[in-house]
C-alpha cells in the first residue's frame, strides 16, 4: 500500500482546540463593565462579530457600528480599545488557566495519536501567544509546546485571519508543501485563509460559527471526536488522487 502523502497537521486555536469563544464574550463584558462602560455583547451579537477577526477589531467595528466611543482615528479612541483588550485578555487569561475550559471532544486523543504515528503538528492563529499559553497549559501541561513544531500566532503573523499570512508563515517553518498538510479550523474566515494557503482544511464549528459557509472544507464535521489518523489520511490523500 503506498505511504501517505499526509506528514502535518496544522491546528487553530480559539473554537477548534476548545470552544473558547463563550470565555472571550464574558471576559469582553466584564472588561466593559470595569471601564464604566454599559455595553454589552449578548449571544447573538458577538456571534455576528466574530466574522470579525482579532479582539481589538472587534471592539473597532462594534464603535463604528453603535455610533458609541470617542471618535474613529483620535487617539482617545485607540486608547480605549488597547486599555479594554489588554483588561479583557487579563480577564480571559485567568478565568482558561482555571481549566473553565477544556479542549473539545477528540482533540487530545488526535493530537498524542497524530504524534504517536509520527506526523508534526503546528499551530496557526490570530490570537495571542498569552491565549494559547492560558488554554494549554491546564489541558496538557506545562511542557505542552513541546508537542508542536512551529507555532504562528497573532504576534508572529499580524494580519488576520481570512488573511492566510498565518498558514503560509506556518507552511514556511515546517518546510512543508501544503500538500502535505491538513489544517484544522472552526470557522469561515480561518477556512478562508487555510485554503489560500493551499491547505486542505477539516471544520468543526462551534454553536457561534455553526451558520457560516464552509464550501470547500474537506471535511465539515461536529467535531474530531473518534476521528482517527488514518481518517485524516484517507481523506486527504482520496482528495489529492481526485486532484
């Protein structure tokens, strides 16, 4: 049987390793309300936000579109939104290190799997090292970055997701074609930017991105739970004969 094209898997973070996205909303509201502030981002808005990628974008867009906050381009404006995300990642940071959240069903087991049958495993997101170091380390341990080669995040790669700046960087490192890669994504704009980088992409959306268009995925599935290495070679390499 000839050998698997398939030598890497390259993860996202926040929604795909853990359904991150319910801490980030509560931490963005506790922010505000520490600033004074009486915005509120309930449910149905901040899953409409985050077709918006990175945090202080976010608070940008939900200013312009409120019509709330000091003016667009004043420096009292840039101000605010650096002050209320450095709050909110604060916020955020201790509430994950907690282990309030957990990895997601399946990911653990693929991760010590996809090691165990020897393929490399890189990260790839727009959020901040700070974030990935809160959520992993309770899930895997202190030593958890040892389990991946490469990691691109959002201080690495600035420009964000749909942008593929992130995957082509990770891609890079790796000294790998993407042909030999499969990512892993929850969303639209990480689906986007993983196939601009010419990555065969598996999605398993959240409740927050469960309405978003993933035409194009390799596989849409609820999550990684049961799924195998071998189904991840199988998929991609039926993908690259069809090709």
């Amino acid at each position: 049987m000839p050998q698997s094209s398939l030598r890497a898997l390259i993860f996202d973070v926040d929604g795909t390793l853990a359904d991150t996205e319910s801490a980030h909303r509560t931490s963005f509201n506790e922010a505000f309300r520490d600033e004074g502030l009486d915005w509120h981002w309930y449910e149905p808005l901040y899953t409409r936000l985050l077709l918006i990628s990175g945090g202080k974008e976010r608070i940008a867009y939900f200013m312009d579109e409120s019509a709330c906050g000091p003016a667009a381009g004043s420096s009292e404006r840039n101000e605010l939104i650096a002050r209320l995300h450095a709050r909110k990642t604060r916020i955020y940071d201790r509430r994950v290190r907690s282990g309030a959240v957990p990895l997601r069903p399946g990911v653990q087991t693929l991760i010590e799997s996809a090691l165990s049958h020897g393929l490399r495993l890189a990260i790839a997101t727009t959020t901040t090292p700070d974030n990935i170091d809160a959520l992993l380390e309770p899930a895997l341990g202190r030593d958890w970055a040892s389990r991946f080669e490469v990691i691109e995040h959002g201080h690495s790669a600035p420009r964000k997701k749909p942008d593929p700046q992130v995957y082509v960087q990770a891609l890079a490192r790796l000294q790998l074609d993407a042909d030999h890669c499969i990512a892993l994504e929850d969303s639209a704009n990480g689906l986007q930017a993983a196939q601009a980088a010419g990555l065969a992409t598996v999605v398993t959306p959240t409740r927050f991105t469960s309405g978003h268009d993933f035409t194009g995925a390799l596989r849409h599935i609820p999550n990684l739970l049961g799924v195998t290495v071998g189904d991840l070679r199988h998929w991609h390499d039926s993908l690259r004969m069809a090709a």
